[in-house]
C-alpha cells in the first residue's frame, strides 16, 4: 500500500495533475487541486492507495513538487 500526499496550501491551481491522472485528482471548491477520497490531515490532503498508478505521473507533472508517494 502506498500513500499520496499533498501539499494542498501549496497548490498553484494548475491542473497538471487532474490531467495526468483524472481518476485520483479534480479540482476543489477552493480552486485547487485535491486527492478524490482523501483526507484533510493538517494542510495537508492523503489518501491511501493499493496500486500508485498514474499518480507517479501526477507527481512528477505538478511544477512546484507538492504530491509526494510514500
């Protein structure tokens, strides 16, 4: 199992990752981007997943390096 963070009060509102991987990522309320299903703990959203799947590439598209695979 593998979990997804980001640094939400980070977000630049870009959509990078919406567009690599849209099955995991929308757009919010608040204009910026966020995990479908996860969970606000702190700034920060979360959310575990059984498989990584696209968002590696969501990860390594967002320009300011806020969504972190642990």
């Amino acid at each position: 199992m593998a979990k997804i963070i980001q640094e939400h009060e980070k977000c630049i509102s870009c959509g990078a990752c919406v567009s690599a991987c849209p099955e995991h990522w929308e757009m919010g309320d608040d204009g910026k981007a966020v995990i479908k299903g996860g969970k606000k703990v702190g700034t920060n959203f979360e959310k575990e997943v059984d498989e990584v799947g696209c968002n590696k590439e969501a990860a390594a598209n967002c320009p300011v390096h806020i969504i972190k695979i642990e």
